[in-house]
C-alpha cells in the first residue's frame, strides 16, 4: 500500500508552530492558533480584573472597552463565563499593534504596582522596626537627616501608648506618614496609604 510521506523541516524550533496546506502553502498549525487564542484571553482576563484607574489608562478601543466593563459589573459565574469568552474574542479581533500597545500598557502598570508594594512594605517595616527599638530611630535620622527628629519621638511615644491602650491608631497612622515623607515618597502613594489605613481600622475593630 503506497502511503504519502511527510516532509519534516530541517528547523529544530517548535515543530507544531507551522503546517502546510492541501495547497503546499505554510500557515500556522492548530496547536499554535490555540496558544494565541489563549494567551489573548488571558490578556483580557488581566484587563478585567485591572483597578478602575489603571483599567482608564488601558489603549483599549472602544468596543473592547465596553465589554470588558461589562464583564466587570457581571457577578453571575455562567454570566461572567460567557462575558469572559466575548471578551477573548473581542481581542482576537485587534490588530497586532493594538494588541502590543495593551500588553506594554499592561506591563507598566504592574512594574508601577510592584515598585508601590515595595515602597509600602518598607515603610510598614521601618514603622515596626521605630515602635520596638530607640535605636532605630538614631539610624533613621542618620540616613534621613532632613526629618525632625522630636516629631519622630512623638509620634512613637504616642503610637506605642496608644496601642499598648488599645486606642484608635491615630499616631500610628502619622508616623507611616512621617516616614514616608521622610524617605521622599511622592504623594502618588496616597492610595497606598490609604489602604495601610483600611487594614489598621480592621486590625483595630
């Protein structure tokens, strides 16, 4: 029995990337088309769970846009399911460009968010690290010389008399202030704060 045989390419790359057709012409395999399917849907899936700020920053057009707001009021599971699978194609829809623009988008706001986690984590750090130990604050003031010094020993004096009374967190709450103007964080981390704010009335409550 005579059977046709197949060609392999001499390329050692992923050998499921490309295939011929009945027409001896290359487009991509199956394999691949589902990669790229896939990975737009993940693309969209991160648009949608994007806070309302950056979601606003987002080069999406404007029916990308739409759904994917609407997948972000949805909270049915089979609702948003099927929200999700309009939104997958959606993006399958965009231009390669488009597509580029969203995925930098995307990825600077997520090297903007990790740089902000960072910058809250050390202050926390640095605040707990002033409410156990005087001598923090010697290397506090020795590494930030353009602090006030008292101000820093009030707040800690306050902060710890009010903790130790179980007391609304006000003082506490101005040292992460102090500290972080201190250490010359911009006010663009006002958000930050003020979800450092949220979890101390929860800790408090």
């Amino acid at each position: 029995m005579n059977r046709k045989t197949r060609i392999q390419p001499i390329d050692s790359g992923r050998d499921d990337a490309r295939e011929t057709d009945e027409n001896g012409y290359d487009r991509p395999s199956k394999s691949q088309l589902k990669r790229e399917m896939h990975a737009l849907q993940e693309l969209g899936e991160a648009l949608i769970a994007l806070p309302k700020d950056a979601l606003k920053r987002m080069p999406m057009p404007e029916d990308l846009g739409d759904a994917v707001r609407e997948a972000r009021r949805i909270t049915d599971h089979e609702g948003k399911r099927r929200q999700l699978q309009y939104v997958g194609k959606v993006m399958r829809s965009l231009t390669e460009d488009e597509i580029a623009a969203l995925r930098t988008a995307l990825d600077t706001h997520r090297g903007v968010n990790k740089a902000e986690t960072a910058r809250m984590h050390w202050i926390e750090r640095t605040r707990e690290q002033l409410l156990a130990d005087d001598a923090a604050l010697t290397e506090f003031i020795r590494n930030h010389p353009g602090v006030d010094p008292q101000e820093g020993r009030t707040l800690i004096r306050n902060a710890r008399k009010e903790r130790q009374q179980q007391k609304p967190p006000r003082y506490y709450r101005e040292l992460f202030q102090w500290i972080k103007n201190a250490a010359g964080v911009t006010d663009e981390d006002e958000d930050i704060e003020g979800d450092e704010d949220d979890r101390d009335d929860e800790t408090e409550a």
